[in-house]
C-alpha cells in the first residue's frame, strides 16, 4: 500500500476528471505539491489552477515540471483508466522508471486507516455521497468527502471538515473500471444496480456480479445499506448487517407531498417529520433517506432535519438556472433511461400546469445502442422533444448508431446546438430541462442569457 507520509510531491494524469480533481484538492491541501495534466481546459481546470495547481493541456514531455524525475521515493503519478494508451505523457511516465498508480488505488491507500462510508450504485450515488458529506458537516463530524459532482453548498467535489484530522471518509464508490473493488468500507450503500458501462462488463450479469463483490468488500461487522429493489440480488458474507430503504424497507420514508415547491416527508424510523428536502423528486428523498441512515450510524443527529432542508444539491442535479414567472430552465447530468425518469418525474410533479421541453445529449455509441427502447420510452414523456448529436466521449462510432435510434415517433426531432439557441430566442419553452453528461454544459450559458435577455425585453 502507498505511504503517503514519503511522497511529497504528486502528478495527476487527466486531472480535470471529477474523481481525479478531487483528490488533487485533497493532497494539496494537505501540502503536497500538485501539477497535472489534461486534454482541455474547463471551469474545473480553472479552478484548480485558481487554488494554486499547475495544469498543462499539451501532450508534450518537455511540459512536465523539473521536480517529477525518474526513480524518486518522493514523487508519485497517478492516472485514470480514462487516459488512452496512446498519450505520450503516459507512456512516457509508465515506462517503469516512475512510482505510478490508478486513481483507484491512491483513493483505497487514503481511506485504508480511516473509518470509510463508501456509496455505489448505477445513478444516485453522487447525490447519497453529497448528501452524507452535508449531514456530516452540519453534525460537525470530523471528516473529508470525495464526491463525483461539485456541491453547491461548497463549491466543489471535494468536502472537508478539519482536514489535519478527518477521522471519517465519505467516497463515491465508482463501477467504471471495477474501481470500487479496491475499497474496504466501514458502512456501504447501493442506490441502485442495473445495467450500463456495458462497453465494460458486457452484460448486466457481470455488473451485478461486480456489485456483489463490492457489497463483500465490507470490513467485518460492517453496515451494507440497500435499496429495497436490491433484496434477493447480492450473496453476503453473514457478518454483514444488512439494512433496506425505501417504501416498503426496513428504513421507510412516509408522507412524501409537494407543499410550497418543496418535497416534504417524514422519516418515522428517526422519528423525524416533515422534512424539507431541498432537493425535488422521490428518488431524492431516496437518496436522503440513504444518507440519514449512514450517517445516525456515526453521530447523534441533532442538525440534520435543517440539513436536509438546507441542501442545495450538485451542480448538473436538476439545477435551476432560470427561473421567473414565464419561464423555467433546469439543468440536469441524466444519461440513463432510469435517470431520464425520474428527472422527467420531479419536472411533472413540481410544475404540473407547464409546457415540459426536453433537450437531451446522448452521451456514448454504445450506451445509446444497448438501451435504444429504453431512452425512447422515457424520451417520449415530455410535450417536446430535441435530441443531440451523440457525444462520444471516450469511443469511436458504431455504424449504424445515431441519435435517431432512440427519436419518439412524435413532437421529437434532431438538432444541433445552434437550433436550440434559435429555439429559446424564438419561442423561449415554459419548462426547459438540458439533459445529457457530455458538453451539453456549453449551451447552460448562453440560454440563461437568451432567458435573461428575454425578461429584459419583455418588461420594457
């Protein structure tokens, strides 16, 4: 396992990937000195750069910094799977002459003599981990988070609470890779597991299979806490204490309503009412009820009825980014068709009387072609439909793939992102939702400019 208390110094290659970005912020707080590589600059990169990194965008050796020299007990070099072969600077640092792991492997050596509460599952598992890290913080629990997403209360994915001392660690469990493999958690959760990366497993058969070797990873005694759909599906280890959620779990949620725009339930194993979620839909109040049962494992509760209330959820997690009387912008990371659902879900139960448009950016070939039928059905449940082009990401195309497989038969049609421009300032939608985890960030901007510009116009 990797001694930390030697290295001081420490190059990320792929920074800017969310969990990569995490835990750069994390060694450099801690005084390490951090530099990296990545493909592009983004708001993420900037940020880091910002907070003292330095970053290149070039995949040129002559780049990297003087301190990273071959054979040094110092330095360390950490990537992600999501680098190709091909990269230059890997190969170049891959070579054997330099102490390099996978993203994996540093996250596991960090979280070996801690106390870890580890949360995987197909979707919901970056919303549960920031969840926790926001109850923890309130509680004034002693930790450090390592989120998927950049928390709006905290302005990154990176979440800490005294940071020389953290006794506990909070980390978003992730399956791409079998990366949850490494860890050996304390308390795990699984929101959910179905079938995706399938680029990877092949079949849902070998991401369960995956999954039920995570939920074995628990250290002895530990505290496995499942959805209620997972009854049945995993094998364990008979040390292991089980605990289910959901409607009809051990752990229930009761009384979910809309009161005022807010989703509002109570949690009677907690004794705790009328909750105020600040985050819409059921399968937050899911994701909610997920945290709360960690977290009453590790503190006594007596701020997180307020916490709750009070969280204002991830950047690209059904975040509002317009809203006024006429018109209603959300933003939202949805690339699955479960996902897509629920997003759709909460639109329709928060503003029932609304016009609901729906733009969306399939995000991979493959996933676009393993789950064609899925994405159309639950395409079709808005009043209007525009697709992207498919965002490839880390693949090539698959002839015969496009954005067409998965285009309702009606109010549904391709477009580019200029057509959705001209659409908003032509006849700006009721209820907008951008959907979709590739670029489809690019067009948040300038929408919520065509919208401000509109409101201007208007009240003139």
């Amino acid at each position: 396992m990797i001694d930390f208390k030697h290295i001081s110094h420490i190059y990320f290659l792929g920074i800017g990937g969310i969990g990569m970005s995490a835990l750069a912020r994390y060694f450099n707080s801690i005084g390490k000195v951090v530099a990296g590589y990545d493909k592009t600059p983004t708001e993420l990169t900037r940020n880091l750069q910002n907070e003292g990194i330095n970053i290149i965008f070039e995949d040129n050796e002559h780049l990297l910094p003087e301190w990273l020299q071959p054979h040094s007990e110092q330095v360390l070099v950490i990537y992600t799977p999501a680098v190709p072969g091909s990269l230059g600077l890997f190969n170049k640092l891959n070579n054997g002459s330099f102490h390099i792991v996978k993203r994996a492997m540093a996250l596991a050596a960090i979280t070996q003599n801690h106390f870890t509460i580890a949360v995987a599952g197909t979707h919901g598992k970056t919303t549960t981990s920031t969840y926790l890290a926001h109850l923890l913080m309130a509680e004034n629990v002693s930790f450090a988070a390592f989120l998927g997403g950049i928390s709006v209360n905290y302005n990154s994915n990176y979440v800490c609470n005294n940071t020389s001392n953290s006794q506990t660690i909070v980390v978003e469990a992730d399956e791409f890779d079998r990366s949850f493999l490494h860890l050996k958690p304390n308390i795990s959760i699984i929101t959910s597991c179905e079938a995706d990366h399938l680029d990877i497993y092949g079949s849902y058969e070998e991401v369960r299979k995956a999954y039920n070797e995570f939920a074995n990873c628990l250290s002895s005694g530990g505290l496995l806490i499942l959805h209620e759909s997972l009854r049945h599906v995993f094998h364990l280890r008979s040390d292991i204490e089980v605990v289910y959620y959901g409607k009809n779990g051990d752990i229930t949620y009761e009384n979910e309503q809309v009161k005022e725009g807010r989703f509002v339930f109570d949690l009677p194993a907690f004794n705790m009412q009328q909750l105020q979620n600040g985050l819409p839909g059921v399968h937050n109040i899911l994701n909610a009820t997920a945290a709360v049962a960690a977290v009453q494992r590790v503190v006594a509760m007596q701020h997180t009825a307020e916490a709750i209330r009070s969280f204002s959820g991830i950047k690209r997690r059904f975040e509002t980014i317009y809203k006024s009387d006429e018109n209603i912008y959300i933003d939202d990371y949805a690339h699955h068709p479960s996902e897509i659902k629920a997003a759709l879900q909460a639109a329709r139960q928060l503003f029932p009387n609304l016009q609901l448009t729906v733009v969306f950016q399939p995000h991979l070939y493959s996933r676009t072609r393993d789950f064609a039928e899925d994405f159309k059905k639950e395409l079709a449940n808005c009043d209007q439909l525009y697709v992207l082009p498919i965002y490839p990401a880390r693949e090539l195309p698959i002839e015969g793939v496009t954005s067409a497989l998965i285009l309702p038969e009606k109010n549904a049609q391709l477009v580019g992102f200029d057509d959705i421009l001209d659409l908003a300032k032509n006849n700006a939608p009721q209820l907008l939702l951008t959907l979709g985890a590739g670029n489809i960030d690019l067009l948040v901007a300038p929408l919520r400019t065509i919208f401000q510009t509109k409101k201007i116009a208007d009240e003139k």
